[in-house]
C-alpha cells in the first residue's frame, strides 16, 4: 500500500513539472509575439509603411515576422525597384486562347497602370481589335526573383528566344549565376535622373530604315521623354535625320558586329534591353557588363542593363504576330516593349521596310532589302504597324511611300470586292467555271504589266514570245488555246 501512495505522488510531481514547464513557454512566447509587433510598428512608422508600399505595388502579401533590420533592408529594397521573390505557381499565369501552356505566360505582380488620363494603355484596351491582344499585365522582364527551378523547367520545354530549350544544355544554374549579376528591376524606366516624373509619358520608337535619309526628323525625335533605337544605330554624321538622344538599346549579341565602338550609344542613364535569342546571348550579357576585353564592342554597367523574359517574346509573337516565321524582329521586339512597357504616347521612325528607299539610313549605296519569312515576316509586323496608324493609337512617319499610307481592312472587314486581273484569271484550273470567266479579257500590254510570268503565260495560251507578230491580240486568250492545263 505505501509503495502504491509513493508512486502516485512521484507522477502527480511529474505531471505538475510539466505543466507548470508548458505555462512557462506559453507566458514567454506570448511576450516575445507583442514585443516583436511593437518593435516593427516603430520602424515602419518611420520608414513609410512595408504595407502601404505594397499596396501602391497592387500586391497581397502577408507580411513575414521580421527583425526590425530585416524590415528596414526591406523598405529600401521597394524603394529601389527591386522585388522580393515572387510567387511563381499558375495561379500567376495569364491564360490567352486555349490556355494551353504555351499560350500561358507570367504575370507581372507588381504593375500598375498608367495616371495618364490620354494614355496608351487605356486606348489600346478601350479598341475593338486590340484589346484581344493587348496584355501589358504579362512580365516584361527577366531577373533573378522571377526564376525558380519550377519556373525554369516549364520554360525549358520551348526553344529560345520563347523558352530555355537550345541545342546545347542550358542548365538552370548558368542562368541563375547570369541573371545574378543585374538588377531585379520590375520596368524598364528608370525616373531616378528625373527632377520631376511627366504625368504622360512620349517614346519615339527609331528603326534604322532608310526612309530616314534627309527626313530631317531629327530634332523632333530628340523632343520626346524616351527614344528607343535598335541594333547598328548609327547617330554620328545622320544627326538631322534620326536624332541624338538614346534612352534605350535593344539588342542581342550580334547585333553591334559591325559598329565602332565610337557608335555605340552611351548617353547618361541609357538602358540596354537584351533579347537572348540563343545560349551564347546570357554569356555575351555577362561578359559585356564584367570584362573588360578589347574583343568585346559592348562594355556597360550591369545597373544598366534589362534582359526581356521569354514569356513576352513568345506572346508577341503566337498573339500580336501570330505567324510561323522563326521570331519577331529585333525591331519589332523593340517597338512592342515601348508599346507595353508603360509609353503613354508612341510615335514610330523608320520602321517598314520599302523598295522606294535603301534598307538603312547609313547605306553608301543603294541596298534592296531581303525579306526573308523563314526568318521574320516584316510583311505582318508593318500590317500591325498600319491598323495602328489608323486607328490613331500611335503615330507613324511614313513619309510618301504609297504602300504605307495604303488602308488596310481591319479583322472581319472588306474594302472592296477581289480584282479580276490576268493574277486571279490564270489561277482558275476548272474548265466548269461560268461563260464571263472562260476567257482573259486583257490587251497584251495588260497581260504584261499584270502577269506573273509573261513567257510562261504566253507559251502556255500558245502565242508568239512578241506582241508584234500576233493575230489573236484583239480577241484575247481563251482557255480553249491553252496547251498545258493552269495549275
């Protein structure tokens, strides 16, 4: 019996041990919670709110419990322009079309739209066509905050620019130790050098084509807040044609191949936007902004320099473009980016290539351009470029070419019904077509300005290889002389 008493007190002891042990940790815990509250009160009152910063950035985030000098690094990392990483699962994905995953593209958390009450973005949102397109919500940008080993093995299934698939492994580390050594900026705008910041903001948007040459445009390219220019830009000597100011680069790593170094832009504050089109633009980015190589054109400060993410290359091209060419442009990369990047006005350059004027300004000699679909399709971006012209939503020199101030139908919309020329007439391969149709009504004359390929046509309706000596020119070309069928 008193053995049974004795264990019975040792194990209310124990019990009581412990409880008093768990009350304890309970006081202390609950002291330590109010005394943190209290302290992180103190410095964000000083500070400006961690808060109200992020509600500016049109963010929701649940504040972590932070030591004050945590909370103070924090601020001033906002106030810099630098975030903290983000969440990068799908629910921050913007999901166009079939939102399969390549029409799936990241979200930029922190934008906010623009004050200005005639600004780009409320148009654009506000038209008929575009506003199925235009998505200035999606990230622009590419920096260490917006990468993850998730994210960077939903971007790899597809082939650069879009993605980071390429022919040699382009490991998740080697683009973490890049995108390391530059700023986690979230706009390519930077308002610091600014006394005071415009309510509207004005870009020019400055090709290199050689519709510039003796435009005298210059003064009036400089007169904007911003001035975008691509690749070989060269100012120097073409200063009353295309200006001399330059806001922004855009670029890759071929692009200055054939510039002196005294013709690279390097105004005060510039911005080099980079589009890594393969494995070798990360490192030509790094090299250009941390050796000091007399091979390399390109030497920058690496504050200076912004990398395009290639969810945006890729809705540029499967939404605004929608065509089966490589990639977009450079040029047309450098146009859409002031486009979304927050320009309340945009105003375009020499953009559009022309058989009326040489392929760039700078040319010694006349030069024809190369339009090369497999490539690029310059045909579709100067269509996007004309329903913009005249809609109103930017403004577009194109000085007396006819082909560009020619009105284009918009989606759905017919100007005039389809022309019967020799063209439409020779593609007709049944012989089932109606009595008006059966025969070419052309003068030869007509025939040769209007057809494809004179001999070609010529030998297969049976005629002579000159006008001169043929009977049958008053009575045209019937189908029935044809000696080879039309395919």
């Amino acid at each position: 019996m008193r053995m049974h008493f004795l264990k019975f007190v040792r194990n209310a002891l124990a019990i009581s041990v412990l409880v008093t042990v768990l009350m304890l940790y309970m006081y202390l815990y609950h002291v330590h919670r109010v005394d943190s509250s209290n302290s992180k009160k103190n410095v964000l009152n000083g500070a400006g709110t961690l808060q109200t910063l992020l509600k500016t950035a049109h963010v929701q985030v649940n504040l972590p419990r932070l030591t004050p000098h945590q909370v103070i690094k924090k601020t001033e990392a906002l106030n810099s322009d630098e975030m903290s990483p983000r969440d990068l699962s799908e629910t921050y994905l913007v999901k166009l079309k079939n939102a399969t995953p390549e029409f799936s593209f990241r979200r930029n958390d922190f934008f906010s739209p623009s004050k200005c009450p005639k600004s780009l973005q409320k148009n654009l949102s506000a038209n008929s066509w575009t506003s199925k397109l235009f998505h200035p919500e999606i990230k622009q940008l590419l920096t260490s905050t917006s990468i993850s080993k998730a994210e960077y093995q939903r971007l790899v299934k597809y082939w650069m620019p879009f993605g980071f698939k390429y022919h040699k492994n382009f490991t998740y580390e080697e683009l973490t130790e890049v995108l390391r050594l530059f700023p986690k900026a979230n706009s390519i705008f930077d308002y610091t050098r600014w006394k005071v910041q415009p309510e509207c903001i004005s870009c020019a948007v400055v090709g290199n084509g050689g519709i510039l040459r003796g435009s005298g445009m210059g003064k009036e390219i400089d007169g904007h807040d911003m001035v975008f220019r691509v690749n070989n830009c060269i100012r120097r000597g073409y200063e009353e044609d295309v200006g001399n100011r330059t806001t922004h680069l855009v670029l890759m790593d071929r692009s200055l191949r054939f510039t002196k170094r005294e013709d690279i832009p390097r105004d005060e504050g510039i911005k080099y936007i980079f589009m890594p089109c393969r494995e070798q633009d990360y490192k030509y980015i790094s090299q250009a902004a941390t050796s000091n190589s007399p091979k390399l054109h390109l030497h920058v400060s690496t504050s200076d320099v912004r990398i395009l993410h290639p969810d945006f290359i890729r809705y540029v091209h499967k939404i605004w473009e929608n065509t089966k060419s490589y990639r977009p442009t450079t040029g047309g990369m450098m146009f859409f980016t002031a486009l979304h990047a927050g320009c309340d006005s945009v105003s375009v350059y020499g953009m559009g290539f022309t058989g009326q004027y040489s392929e760039h300004y700078y040319d010694k000699e006349f030069k024809k351009y190369k339009s090369v679909k497999g490539s690029h399709d310059f045909q579709r971006e100067v269509e996007i470029l004309k329903h913009l012209d005249q809609d109103e939503l930017i403004r577009w020199y194109k000085r007396d070419v006819k082909e560009f101030n020619q009105r284009l139908p918009l989606p759905g919309e017919s100007l005039a019904p389809p022309m019967k020329s020799a063209v439409n007439q020779s593609q007709l391969t049944s012989r089932r077509q109606s009595h008006r149709r059966a025969m070419i009504r052309e003068t030869p004359y007509q025939l040769y300005r209007n057809a494809p390929d004179l001999v070609k046509l010529r030998l297969r309706a049976g005629l002579s290889r000159h006008w001169s000596n043929d009977r049958r020119l008053r009575d045209g070309i019937k189908f029935e002389n044809l000696s080879i069928p039309l395919s």
